[in-house]
C-alpha cells in the first residue's frame, strides 16, 4: 500500500495518504476532495557489496540544479 503526500486547495494543508486500491483521498482537516498529489523525496537502504551499507535519497542529491526525483537517470 502506497503512502502519498497531497496539498489541500481549500485549506492549504499537506498530509499523506495511504492508498488502498482506487480509492480518492481527501483532506483529513476539510474533507475537500480538491487535492493534489506532492512530489516526495524516497529514500532507501540497500546491501552493497561487501557487505556496507548504503543509504540514498534523491533529496540528498550532489547536484545542486537537478530538478529530477531520482539520481537513477541524471547524466551528470
């Protein structure tokens, strides 16, 4: 189950949402269905080799004017 952040237009609020199949989410304060869905920053933990560890998070970026959400596909 993916959790998201939204942006309430009527009250101005950011929460997250679980999502549980087609279901619309709306505003835990209001109860406006007028929402949009955040950009969020993901971060992950992953076994290198060697046994290391390796934390990543596409808002720990080292490029400075990378708008992109994944360092997966930048070319720098």
């Amino acid at each position: 189950m993916p959790i998201y952040e939204y942006h309430c237009e009527k009250c101005d609020r950011d929460f997250e949402y679980i999502i549980f199949g087609k279901e619309k989410p709306c505003c835990p304060s209001c109860n406006s269905k007028k929402v949009c869905k955040q950009m969020s920053v993901c971060g992950f933990v992953s076994k290198g080799g060697g046994g290391e560890t390796v934390t990543r998070s596409a808002g720990a970026s080292s490029c400075s004017g990378c708008a992109a959400t994944s360092c997966g596909g930048c070319s720098h």
